[in-house]
C-alpha cells in the first residue's frame, strides 16, 4: 500500500512558542537551514500491529534483542529483555504492547522487550513516526529510536544513533530527542526536549517523529518541531555520520538505567508502553 504525506519542515518560531509549552532549541545558534518549506513523502513501511491479542509482533518485521546485553546494553539497565508474550505482543485491538514486569527471571528482577527491525528492514533519510502511548513511574525508559547498520562492524557512536523520543517515566509531560555520534554522544549528545501544556504522555497517544535529510534532523511531537540539527552544529572537529548508512528502528521499555535511576518504592508494576504503528516514509 502506499500513501501520501506532505510535511512541513520549516514552521515559524514564534507559532511553536506560542502553540505549545515546550523547552526551545536555541535558533540563534542551530539554524532552520534553507530549503523548500514542504517536502513530499511517500510511504514505504509501515507495521499497523493489526492481530490476535497475545500474538508476537509480525516476524517478517521485527525481531528481538533478549538479555541484559554488556552492563545492561551499556546503561546498566536492570531487566532483563526477552521474546516473551507477556512482554511484548498484541493487544487485539491495533496496538503493540511492551511490558515491564517486576518479576524474578534468569537472576534479574525485572524483564521486558527491546525489539529492532535489523537485518529486515532499514532505511537512510525520510520521515521515521510512531504513535505510542507512554508507561509512567520513576526508572521507567522507554524508546523509539534508530540505529546505523554499522553497529556490528564500526561500533558506537561511530555508526550513529538517532532518539526520536526517549522519556523518564519520572517526568511524564517531558519527551526528548537526541542525537549520538563520535564526539557527542552519551551525556554529550546533541538533545532537546519538548513538554506538553497539560497533562502526561501517559494519558494518551501522542506521535513523535523526525524528518532526515542529508543537510539536516528535525525532531516532532505532534506535528511541532522542537529541535533541528544540522551537520554545522556539532561541536569542534566532530564527524556528522548520518550520510554513512541506513538505520533500523528499534522500540523498547528499559527499567532503571544511567539515564532514569532505579525504581523506587512509588513505581508501579506492570508498566505498558502501547504503540499504535510506525511508519516510514521516503522523500520523492
């Protein structure tokens, strides 16, 4: 199937502060950069989560990483991720379910999912959007995210790695986004964040995005753009490697880890992030 998408990547300033309580990226120093105020996207990939409840994400789409990875996938993450339905599956009504789940499992008190589509589908450049509804609590990280393809062979942060939206469950009206690379990357990421006027990510869907190109990164929460990164903002002589490769999607809810703390004795169990769909789209 495919559809179209016009999107607008250049939206005035003072419309975003005005429209929507959010922390602005600093214009006088990370510029729109010039352009056509719309560019066209066609649809290329999309999972819908249309199925059975209990079902596991389509294989021909997703697959998982399982376990804690090297000191819990380089955060010190605390679960433990598995391929299990009762941490990621359908819910029966058009939703992805990732849940976090305080429970003993293979020497870790936690599990919960991460799943990836590499090795099956990736892409560089266009308009990357999910809409999800967010868990709540503190130590609760959830993502949607994109990672090179160099992962396995040049490593990170040399492969790239973009955050279209990670989140403390701890501050549930805050999303942000941030871009890794050689140079700046970890706590020296390139990032911003984008906070609602009322209520949390956790009441209701919400659907984040980014526009890449190869002079730029936007960064979306609802249609408004909070953070655009282009190669001239990267400090000192770092290298921009987002016209190196594709990037594959990956989604996950982390418990604990060096960017959210433990949980504490307020964190509520089982926590579910819902997603709606993603979809990919390519510039014409």
């Amino acid at each position: 199937m495919t559809s179209y998408l016009r999107i607008p990547v250049i939206l005035v300033l003072a419309f975003l502060l005005a429209s929507c309580e959010s922390e602005p990226y600093d214009p006088d120093v990370h510029d729109v950069p010039p352009g056509d105020e719309l560019i066209e996207y066609t649809l290329v990939w999309e999972d819908q989560f249309d199925g059975q409840a209990g079902e596991s994400p389509d294989p021909a789409s997703w697959t998982y990483d399982v376990g804690n990875g090297d000191n819990g996938w380089g955060n010190a993450q605390l679960e433990f991720d598995t391929a299990r339905p009762e941490n990621v599956s359908l819910d029966g009504s058009g939703n992805l379910r990732i849940t976090a789940r305080e429970e003993s499992y293979n020497g870790f008190d936690y599990t919960s999912a991460r799943i990836k589509t590499q090795g099956l589908f990736s892409q560089q450049y266009g308009r990357f959007e999910a809409r999800i509804k967010l868990p709540i609590g503190q130590g609760i990280w959830p993502a949607f995210w994109l990672l090179g393809n160099g992962i396995d062979t040049v490593g990170w942060p040399q492969c790239g790695e973009i955050d279209i939206m990670e989140y403390r469950g701890q501050e549930p009206d805050q999303a942000n986004g941030a871009l890794h690379g050689p140079g700046y990357s970890a706590g020296a990421a390139l990032s911003s964040s984008y906070t609602l006027s009322s209520g949390g990510f956790d009441e209701d869907f919400h659907v984040f995005a980014v526009n890449w190109t190869p002079t730029s990164i936007t960064w979306e929460v609802d249609g408004f753009t909070y953070m655009t990164i282009t190669p001239g903002d990267l400090p000192g002589d770092a290298e921009w490697v987002f016209d190196d490769d594709a990037f594959f999607i990956i989604l996950n809810v982390a418990v604990g880890g060096t960017y959210v703390g433990p949980p504490d004795q307020t964190t509520e169990f089982p926590q579910t992030m819902l997603v709606d769909y993603v979809k990919v789209y390519q510039a014409d």
